[in-house]
C-alpha cells in the first residue's frame, strides 16, 4: 500500500505531468466515482451528478497543469464524503466517515495538496471496500433467510 501511496505522490509532485500521469490519476478518481454509481445502478440523477462533480476532462487538466487548489479539493471532499459516502453507508459507519472527512479536510491545512489527494484516494476507496463487503453481507444472509 505505502508503495502504491507514494507512486500517486510522485506523480501529482511532478511539475510537468506527461498524458499518462495525468490519464493514471484520473483513472483512480474516475474509479472512485464507478464504484460509488454502482451502488446506485439506477440513478441516473446521481451519476449525472457526479459527472459534473467531477468532471474528468477538467480534472485532467487541473491535475496536468498543477491547479488544483484548496477548495477545489474541500469541495470533492464534501462532496464524496457528505452527499454520497454517508447515504450509501450503514449506519453504524457513519461516525467513520464523517471522522475520516474530518481528518481529510484538517489534514488539508497540514499537509500539501498533492498529499491530501493521495489520502482522499486511498481512505475513500478503503471506505467504499467496507460498503461493498456490508452489502455482500446483506445480501447472502437476506438470500439465506429466503431459503
């Protein structure tokens, strides 16, 4: 993991990105927004949403040109973590996600922005892990209790 945390930091460090850089970085947000429109197959609503939340061509662009700035990422941070991660999460998650938001936006005024990203990936993919084994769960004992 510090390996795979470290080779998104060195990337996003570079002051000229190539296309593949930047396509790699993308790829890991476009995946985080995958992950979570699939836990809402059918709204559509949402994903359009999302889309203009995070739009990948822009993002592209901010990532390759080094613009990103401070509130851009607050605001994919509310965003993912207030209107998506604690609808779709169970309850008992809640304290989890708000405190790892918290700790994301605090880290913000720490930490460069690069480095904040970088944790954005990694503690957002981590919590949409434990929401697809909760749901996994869900289902085999909603299917078990069919039988």
């Amino acid at each position: 993991m510090k390996a795979f945390y470290e080779n998104i930091k060195n990337i996003l460090d570079k002051k000229e990105k190539s296309e593949k850089d930047t396509e790699y970085i993308v790829t890991l947000l476009q995946e985080i927004k995958e992950r979570i429109n699939n836990l809402t197959r059918r709204r559509t609503d949402l994903h359009k949403e999302f889309d203009l939340k995070l739009d990948n061509k822009i993002i592209g662009n901010m990532i390759s040109n080094n613009a990103l700035e401070e509130n851009d990422i607050k605001l994919l941070i509310n965003f993912v973590y207030t209107e998506r991660l604690l609808k779709l999460c169970p309850p008992y998650m809640d304290n989890h996600v708000i405190e790892t938001q918290d700790e994301l936006l605090s880290n913000l005024n720490e930490n460069t922005i690069n480095e904040t990203i970088v944790e954005f990936i990694c503690s957002t993919h981590g919590i949409i892990n434990d929401i697809y084994i909760d749901l996994e769960l869900f289902n085999k004992t909603h299917h078990q209790n069919k039988i």
